[in-house]
C-alpha cells in the first residue's frame, strides 16, 4: 500500500484528524474502489474514552479485513496443505483449496422463529382447567365462531404446554363477555414477563392477544382467560405460539405442539473460517451401502440431491418390521474421551429420528421437518443443529465415550422418542456427510471414502500477514485493533490474534487469547510480560467485538462494549514483523472458529 495525501475535500479540523489524515487516508482500500469505511457499522462502534472524537479519528483504518469484500483478504498468506470444505452463500457446502483463506457464509439472523400451535386442545376436549370459582368449563358451538369455551366465576380457565426459557410467546383468541363488566385478563402463568396481561371484553366477538416470555429455566407455562366472580365469558380459537406475530389460527387435538411454520433467517454472512487439524473417524463419510454401515430393519437406496450440489446422499427407508430401523457404524475410539458426532439430514416422509452413540444411553431427538430438537436423554454435552439449502440440517451431538467402541446411530422415529413401532415400507429420510471426531466441537466436513488416518485429516488453517503487506499497515509505537469474532470453544487456549517478532521464539508478542470464557490481552517485550489483562467475557458460538490500543505505558482493552480495562505500565515489544490470525507463531494454540472482520488503526484510540 502507498501513503496517499489527503483527500482535499476533508476538513481535518472538523473530522477530527488533526492533522495525522495523511496516514488514515493510506489504507490502499480506496486504490481498490472500496466503500468508504464508517466506523458507526461496527455497532456498537469502539468504545473508549475519546468515543465521540473517535468517530472522525478512526473513520479509515490502514488495515481492514473485510470477508464480504474478498479482495482485502489478499494480503493474508494462507497456508493449509490439503483441501477443505466451506458453505456458500446459498447454504451448499463447498471445497476450498489448499493454501486458501476460506470464507465461510454462517446462518444469518432468525428473521421468524419455528412456530407451533402450542394448545394442544383447541376444541376444549381436554387438558383444559378450571381455577378458583370457575364453575362452568364446556365446550360448544356458537354461530359466529368455531368451537367456545364457556365458564362462570372468579378464576380462569387455562391449558399448559412446555415453554423454554428466553422465547417469546404471542398467546391469542376470540373472546367476548356475556355477562358482567370485567376486569378481564389474559392469563400466562409461570412466565417469566408477569402472569397475566389485561384484556378489554364486550359483547361482540373480538380478537384478543398478548407476548409473553417462556418460564425461567424453561418448563410448565399455563394460557387462558381470567375473569371475576358472576362474570360469564366465552372463548374460541386459542393459540399459543413462538415469536411476536399471531398468525391464522391453527386446530390442533393431538394434544402436543403442532407445527405451524419453520424459522427463516436473514442472508448468510461471510466470515473467515480458522480451525485446528481434524481427523474423520468415520472411514466413509458419503457411501452408506458400504458393507460397515449396518442397516438394521432399514435400507438405503443413493442418487439424492446432496448438500455439495451433487448427487451423493442416500434415502434411509424403513422396512415393513417391528424392530428398529436404523444406520450404524461402529468405530473406535478411547474409552471416556469426548467425542462430536455430525450428519446431515432432510425430511422426506419419516420426521423424526434418534441420533446417538449406541453404545452409551446418549441421544437426542430431532425432526427433520420442522429443524427442531425434542427429547434429549443421557449425559449430552452438547447438541445443535444448523439449516443448509433445500431443506438439509446438519446436526451435532456431543457426548463422552462409554467405552473403546463408538457406534454412530441414525434411527427412524415415530415420533418424539419413539423408536419402536412396525414399519410401512416406504417411510424414511435423507442422510448425507457423517462425520465422528475428537473433542467437543463440530469442525468443517471432511469427506471421506477410505483411506488411513491421514486420508481422512482436514489440515489446520495457518493465516499470517508478513512482510511489506505488514509494515504497509503497522504502527510500531501506538496502534488500536478491532476483531469480531465467533469461537466455538476455549480447550487449547485459543489466541484471536497475535503480533509476533518472527526473529525470536517468545520474546516480543501482543496480543488476545481465550484462557477461558474471560478473554486475556498480553504484551511481551524482550522476553518479559509487560502487561496481562482481561477486557471481559467472550461468549462461545455468538459474535463478539474486541478491541486493543496500544501504546507505551498505556493498553487499553474493551470487549462487546464493556468499560475498557487498562494497563498503564507497559514497554512495547520490539521489530514485530508479523500478524497470525487466529493463532500464533508456533501454531499450537489455534482458534476454532470465525473471523467476521480484523480493522486496525495506526494511533491509539486516545490519540487526537
């Protein structure tokens, strides 16, 4: 990058550069027709003490690696010695190779959450109770409505269905008062937002509705209507549904959720992916016809539409048996060592299955229709799902190993932790990508179709600006680095990024690390800790903002933020010459995880 002067039409009084434009303007960013960096994006935008005066200050940093805008990852030499898979912004998943910086595109933000009709009654057949003076708990028609529910007294009539903890509920019907003049309410119970909501009733038919939040820790959460004593009230229609909007109403008489509509999500974002080495344990991670893959009261059938845009998954269909069906394979492993399991799955006329390792009572429950999970029994330590293209999940579980043989099971369900039943023959889903491996995160797929341990590693991910792409955007004496990034896991103490003097093994580095959920900044000079603290918690699978100034006897840190924290007596390492993303300069404690944006700044954030 070349210094540039300048741009004449920019009032450095007013914008707060004071004289120092001459370097915010060099970031080489503009020579390639980038937008016009705005520090107010960064949302929130840094926090320090000068926050106002850092908005002119800052507004074009020398270094901006941008994964949405590809060229200004240039700069970086990757170093992967074998390929690797990422997903596209179309939610395939495709190969990336070697010696590549992989830009990942993750799910973007839940636009609208999965829905369901949690009133399992909505005919007032059952489940329904009666509270207090609540006399008269019936059901019947009314010419104007569906199916009422009339009651008399002081105390309320309700259903309870399962909430979970943090979810936004929108409860709703039809109501009107036939006798008496209120008050009314709407009755959520156990929520964790209040118990009830006042309501305004007349003698007409009307649409009532209310948010509420699940219970605290999740569980047991009553719906209905309250009145007071000798009012008499009807009711139709109830709903109980997840997110802010009722939508039309949905019968339901199974006396469980009814699914209603699944989640949509805003557009992927790109984000730089850095793992750690991994190796597939599963030896063929596509061909389930191969002889070690057990078919049990099941069988497969290939030619599906695959989540790599080929045609490489197979159709799991169950048998007409009463015995389980299911898809096995059995690996092994070292007895009590956490392992993660992974596989792909699609709906296509079975919903549910039971994943788990076989040999331990660990499982969880997921329908691949709907994308959500249901019963989850054993010592799971994790579980999760992600939403691909054209209706494929991937879904995780982790768990500890009972013994030295792992058996990766996918069994047909009826329904909801219900695994025995007779087959019809035709029923089934699809599977596509399994994948077994050491520690507790899922990383990247790793094909796989035979081959020894090494056949079956993904390399690690190695990034590093050096050379004249580094002194083209580096302060040696006062500088602010601005990271967003998603770790999925702490083992290994994960460094976000480090500057490092490539002459010495340990002596001049500064940097972030992840000792534990509480993120640490350090700066060694000539082999001595100058400064050691800790910005404030990182929060793992979500996206966090860090932010480091630097200069003699003063580091600053802040993270999502926080109040900056600082260490105001600290010597500067010397000739650092390079920039590890998501690592360091021996490469043994990788991050695991993404990379959303790196933006660095050639002053102090106090620098005016």
């Amino acid at each position: 990058m070349k210094l540039q002067r300048p741009d004449p039409g920019i009032d450095a009084a007013k914008s707060g550069l004071h004289g120092k434009a001459g370097i915010f303007f060099s970031a080489g960013l503009l020579e390639k027709g980038e937008p016009r960096f705005d520090l107010q994006d960064l949302d929130p935008y840094l926090l320090f003490d000068s926050r106002e005066s850092m908005i002119g200050t800052l507004e074009n940093p020398t270094l901006d690696l941008n994964p949405a805008a590809p060229s200004t990852l240039d700069v970086i030499t990757a170093t992967r010695s074998g390929t690797a898979t990422f997903t596209e912004p179309d939610g395939t998943i495709a190969e990336a190779q070697s010696n590549t910086v992989r830009v990942d595109y993750t799910q973007g933000a839940e636009l609208t959450p999965t829905k369901f009709q949690n009133i399992g009654y909505t005919d007032f057949s059952s489940g329904w109770a009666a509270y207090l003076g609540t006399t008269a708990l019936g059901a019947g028609y009314d010419s104007q409505a569906s199916l009422v529910c009339s009651f008399t007294g002081n105390g309320q009539a309700y259903q309870y269905f399962t909430s979970v903890e943090g979810v936004t509920y929108t409860g709703s019907f039809w109501a009107r008062a036939v006798s008496g003049s209120g008050p009314y309410r709407l009755v959520h119970g156990n929520s964790a937002s209040g118990t009830s909501t006042s309501i305004t009733l007349t003698s007409e038919w009307q649409f009532v509705s209310a948010q509420f939040l699940g219970r605290s820790g999740g569980g047991a959460l009553y719906f209905g209507i309250g009145a007071q004593s000798g009012d008499s009230v009807e009711i139709a229609m109830p709903q109980v549904e997840e997110g802010t909007t009722a939508s039309s109403f949905v019968a339901n008489t199974t006396g469980s959720p009814k699914f209603i509509a699944s989640a949509t999500y805003g557009p992927r974002v790109p984000m730089i992916l850095v793992e750690p080495s991994s190796e597939n344990l599963i030896t063929r991670s596509e061909d389930f016809s191969f002889s070690g893959w057990t078919k049990n009261g099941a069988n497969v059938a290939n030619g599906i539409s695959s989540p790599d845009g080929n045609n490489t998954a197979f159709k799991l269909t169950e048998d007409a048996s009463a015995s389980g069906h299911y898809l096995q394979e059995t690996i092994t492993v070292s007895s009590a060592t956490i392992y993660t399991a992974s596989i792909f799955v699609k709906y296509q006329s079975r919903e549910w299955i039971r994943f788990t390792d076989a040999e331990s009572i660990n499982r969880v429950h997921f329908n691949t229709r709907t994308g959500q999970f249901g019963t989850v029994v054993g010592t799971v330590l994790d579980y999760s799902s992600t939403q691909l293209d054209d209706g494929w999940h991937r879904i995780t579980i982790t768990s500890t190993s009972a013994g030295t043989a792992y058996s990766m099971r996918i069994i047909l369900a009826e329904s909801d932790n219900d695994v025995s039943f007779t087959g019809d023959g035709t029923s089934g889903i699809y599977v596509w990508g399994a994948q077994v491996e050491t520690g507790s995160v899922a990383t990247s797929y790793i094909p796989t179709s035979g081959g020894n341990a090494a056949a079956r590693t993904r390399p690690a991910d190695d990034l590093v600006i050096s050379g004249s792409a580094f002194s083209d955007f580096f302060n040696a004496s006062e500088g602010t680095t601005y990271i967003e990034t998603a770790p999925k896991t702490t083992t290994n103490i994960p460094h976000i990024f480090e500057y490092h003097n490539s002459s010495d093994a340990n002596a001049n580095r500064m940097g972030v690390y992840l000792p534990s959920a509480t993120s640490n900044a350090f700066v060694r000079s000539s082999g001595v800790t100058t400064a050691s603290l800790s910005p404030g918690t990182i929060n793992l699978n979500q996206l966090n903002r860090v932010a480091i100034s630097y200069k003699v006897n003063d580091i600053l840190g802040s993270v999502n933020g926080s109040s900056e924290v600082s260490d105001t007596s600290a010597a500067l390492p010397s000739g650092l010459d390079k920039l590890h993303i998501g690592n360091v300069y021996n490469f043994s404690f990788p991050l695991n995880g993404h990379i959303k944006r790196l933006i660095y700044w050639p002053y102090h954030s106090d620098s005016l």
